[in-house]
C-alpha cells in the first residue's frame, strides 16, 4: 500500500474520488452543427420541402410552415445548439453533423460493411442459355440450352458447403429464358428452399423472364418454391411488342404473355412483378394504351408495378437497327410515369433507390455470381461470355469453384477511391462509384447514375407518387 494514499492502490483507483468527467460526446451542452454534404433538397410546388441525405438513405418532407427554418439551419457556417427538438430529428436523419466529422471516412466504412460479406450468398442463375423469343434489341447468342445436370450437382454442393455460414441466400433465374431451362429450376429451386429452412438461413428468388411460359400452372410450382419476385417485359400495346418481341418463330408472343399475367394477378398469393417497358422513338406515345389495357385487365393491384426504361444499343446483332431516345430517355420516362400514376397504377421511384449503396451493380459484388449453363462463373449479365475478362471461373461438380483472383478484383475493386469525380460527388454513399463496373472499364469514365443529375426531380416525383401527400411529423421548432 502506498504510504500517503488513504485508499489501498490495489484493490481501488484513487480517480473514483474525483467527479467524472464525461467524454465530450456524452455532454448534454450545446455542439456546432453544420449541414451534411450529402444533403440534397428540393422544394416542392406547394411549399413542402424534402431533403435525401444519401448517406444515411433518409428521405424528410418539411411542412410548407417548417421549410424556412429548416432552410437556415442548413447554412455552411453553422451553428450551436443543443441537441433536441428539430435540432435532434436533423442530426437523426444525417441532416446535421457535428463541425468535424470526416463524412468520407463513413461512407469507405459503408462500402466496406456492404462490401465484404462472407455470409451472403448470391447467385444468378442461367437455367437456359437459350430463348423462346428473338427480340429486336436482344444482345445473347444463344449458344446452350437447359442447365447441365452436372452444373446443377456442382451448384448445390458448393450451396451446401456454404450454408453454414450464411445469414442471407439469394437466388435469381435469368437466361436467355430461364423457363425455357425448367427441369433446371425444378432441380434446384425446391432443394435449395428446403436446406434454406434447414439452416435457418433468410432466403429469396426472383426471376427475369419473358413470361410466355409463366403459364398458371408453372406459377404453381414457382410459387411453392418461394420463387415470388418477377420482372416481365411488355414493350407497349399488343401491335408494338409482337414486333420488338416476336418468339423465334417470328409469331406474335404479347396475348399469351398477358394471359398468363391475368391468371398471376387472379391468385391471393404474395408476389410482386415488376411489368418492365422498353420504349423508343417509335413507340412511347402508345405506350398508355397499354396502361389503360392493364387498368382495365389486372386492375390497379400494387403487386404489379410498372418500370419505363429507353431502349438502348445493348451490343446485339440488330444494334444498328435499333432506335434510342438518347438525353430525351428521363423525360419521356418521366412522362409516363405521370400517365400510369394518374390511372392508379403503381410506377417505380426513388423509394428503395434511396439507401446507401441501393444503386451499385450487383457485378461490383464479391459474393454475388452468375453461373452459366455450362458451368463458367461471370459477373455481369450483359457481357456474358462475350468478354474473356467476365468469364472469372468455372464450377466442378465437386461444387468446388475455381475463380481468378484477378479478374474478380477487376470487378469488385473500390473504383471510387481513385476517381476524383466520385470523391467529390454527392451521390457517392448511393452508387458507390460503381453502378456499372462494365462502363468504367470499356470508357475509364465513371459510370454516373441518371440520379446524379435528375436527384431533385426524382425526389419531387417519390411525394408525388408515393407519399401521397401525407407529410411526416417533425418536432416542432424550440431553437
Ligand atoms: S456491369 Fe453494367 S452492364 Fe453489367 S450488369 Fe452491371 S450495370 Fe449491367
Ligand atoms: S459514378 Fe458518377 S454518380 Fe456515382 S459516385 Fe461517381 S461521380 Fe457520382
């Protein structure tokens, strides 16, 4: 014990005789506040302001009343308060920041939160390389046809050995036609809902498909395999899509797709289909003939939901052919979002695309793969085998998958921290630099979401369609 300590050094610290004094973050005082660089705002025709902070994925309407304050405690210089009140719903929402704070370094911890997942597991699935249709635009080259059985063995070994250390599992159908390639789902969808459960593991499916054979009973069977996520493609009325979309023996494929969408919508099950229009110059105007055709036939059940998208030279055979919108694409899209909005149909928006990281290509992905009917493991589903740099490895049937270190650094690398431009951008927490991996690489330029220059026009859009005028209750102003 020491000699003129009054407390026995060894059992007890001489500092607890003292008051506390609590780390500066804990202080109930008044801090510096000063607005988030990764505010965006808009105001809307009525008053009502939004405010996205990309960082935090929050989206904030302010009553017409709130705007003009909320407003000039958003200055550059900031200001001291403490933090209650409205003051406190900012600094919540990401809105306000204390003086200080390195937003950057949050957003490289976020990327490499979302980044590095061991336990996720995502897979694209090509159950058939080949396709039922020919459409004008398409970019494959149907060079297989169904899945391998010994690709499908491989699969759900390597699914199998995984699974013990996955909290989410996800399974996407693409092709060519993914039905066309059934006994290849048939195979694999079941097992893989079944060992999901096994494990306790979150588990989803979804499917890109061109809906011909979506026929009532094969949704029976999707259905019951928790395959409840589809994306169908109708490019406008009847006579405009047998002719962008003809099947391979040039016959009309529209009645018998929206046949199978009618019997879809008549079902109580939980599905969602995302009804996918690609549009061009020459067949926009027509396109709210085939909303009224969808109000009048499905009705205006929210388990449909529209997604305009301009035609584009996608690197098929025909792309000489092929007619593009060029910088009119938002506008037009815009324009027919405000067509089926005002039919009661649902239309896609921000909402969902508001989230840190919610606009980065799933190629940009580690744990995300596809994997061909033939065994090649790639990365993004636009290439596909047609770019040696995409095709990253190969699965045996062992499940065991052998993938180039280098090629799967060239996709997944943080492209954002050696591009300027994305430093600095104030959609960098959304889109992370790497929307498109595919566009860095071709151009070396950053491959720039449409968001990042019509953010304010989308946000006013999300009110306008979404929030349907309600307005959230913020606290009321005490500063
Ligand atoms: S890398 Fe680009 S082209 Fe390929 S899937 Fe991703 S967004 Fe599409
Ligand atoms: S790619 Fe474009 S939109 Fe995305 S962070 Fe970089 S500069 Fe911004």
């Amino acid at each position: 014990m020491d000699s003129t300590s009054p407390v026995n050094l060894l059992k007890r610290s001489p500092h607890d005789d003292k008051a506390h004094v609590l780390h500066p973050a804990l202080e109930p005082g008044a801090k510096h506040w000063v607005p988030s660089r990764y505010n965006i705002r808009a105001s809307a025709q009525d008053g009502r302001l939004i405010i996205w902070n990309t960082l935090r994925g929050s989206m904030s309407v302010f009553k017409a009343e709130q705007a003009e304050t909320v407003i000039s405690m958003l200055s550059q210089k900031g200001f001291e308060a403490p933090q209650r009140d409205l003051v406190k719903y900012l600094v919540e929402r990401g809105i306000l920041i204390q003086r200080g704070v390195n937003e950057y370094r949050q957003v490289q911890l976020i990327y490499g939160q979302q980044q590095f997942r061991p336990d996720v597991l995502q897979l694209i699935l090509l159950a058939s390389e080949d396709c039922n249709f020919r459409c004008q635009y398409c970019y494959e080259k149907f060079e297989h046809g169904t899945m391998h059985p010994l690709v499908r063995t491989g699969i759900k070994r390597m699914v199998e050995k995984r699974l013990p250390q996955l909290r989410n599992l996800h399974i996407e159908w693409f092709g060519g036609e993914p039905l066309y390639g059934l006994s290849a789902i048939e195979d694999i969808a079941p097992w893989v809902r079944d060992m999901a459960e096994k494990h306790g593991v979150r588990y989803s499916s979804a499917m890109t498909t061109n809906g011909y054979l979506l026929t009532p009973d094969v949704a029976d069977k999707l259905l019951s395999w928790r395959l409840n996520h589809f994306q169908v493609t109708l490019d406008g009325p009847a006579e405009h899509h047998n002719q962008s979309r003809p099947a391979r023996d040039g016959s009309e494929t529209f009645q018998t797709i929206f046949n199978n969408l009618k019997s879809l919508a008549k079902r109580k099950d939980d599905f969602s289909v995302l009804l996918r229009v690609n549009f061009a110059p020459g067949n926009h105007e027509d396109v709210p003939r085939l909303m009224d055709q969808v109000r009048q036939e499905l009705g205006t059940d929210s388990r449909f939901r529209f997604h305009f998208h301009p035609v584009g030279r996608w690197g098929g055979a025909n792309d000489a052919n092929v007619e593009v919108c060029g910088s009119s694409g938002f506008d037009i899209s815009a324009q027919l979002k405000a067509e089926a909005n005002e039919r009661g149909l649902q239309v896609e928006t921000l909402r969902g695309l508001n989230l840190p990281g919610a606009q980065v290509c799933y190629a940009a992905r580690p744990y995300n793969l596809i994997i061909g009917a033939t065994g090649k493991v790639m990365k993004c589903t636009v290439v596909l085998d047609t770019d040696e740099r995409n095709i990253v490895g190969q699965i045996q049937p062992s499940g065991e998958m052998t993938l180039d270190p280098d090629k799967m650094g060239l996709w997944t690398e943080p492209a954002f921290e050696s591009d300027n431009q994305c430093k600095k951008c104030i959609m960098l927490p959304n889109c992370q630099g790497i929307s498109c991996p595919l566009v860095r690489m071709q151009t070396g330029e950053s491959p720039c979401v449409p968001t990042r220059r019509y953010a304010k026009r989308q946000m006013l859009e999300t009110l306008k369609y979404v929030d349907n005028g309600k307005v959230k209750q913020v606290p009321a102003m005490t500063r």
